[in-house]
C-alpha cells in the first residue's frame, strides 16, 4: 500500500488551479466535473472527491514520468 498525503492547498491548486481557493469553490468544481451528481449537504464528500482526483491526477503523471 502506498499513502500519498496533499496539502489542502495541493489539492485545492489541481481541482480549481489556484490554492487558496475557498471549499465552496472547490465544490463547484467537484458539481461540474460530475454534473449527474446531486449537491450533497456538507462539502465533506466534495473534498473527499478532490482528495480522490487530487491523488489520481497526481499518481497518473508520476506514473508517466517513472515510463
């Protein structure tokens, strides 16, 4: 198992591509990327998913860079 960890500020900076952006942002982001997905009540599952993508996007270009 390998444990990557992120700033809030890393994934802040790869989901909206500027790191002190506000959480409500980054949910708006989160909303358009999926747009079947209904606004959840707390933003604690948008940052989940950003934490996500944050970690696939970044895991994705390590990958491609180690090839």
């Amino acid at each position: 198992l390998v444990l990557h960890e992120f700033a809030p500020r890393e994934i802040k900076q790869a989901i909206t591509g500027w790191g002190a952006a506000p959480k409500d942002q980054v949910a708006r982001v989160i909303l358009n990327l999926f747009p079947k997905m209904q606004a959840p009540k707390r933003e604690d599952v948008t940052d989940a998913l950003a934490v996500t993508l944050t970690g696939l996007w970044r895991n994705k270009s390590i990958m491609q860079k180690a090839r």
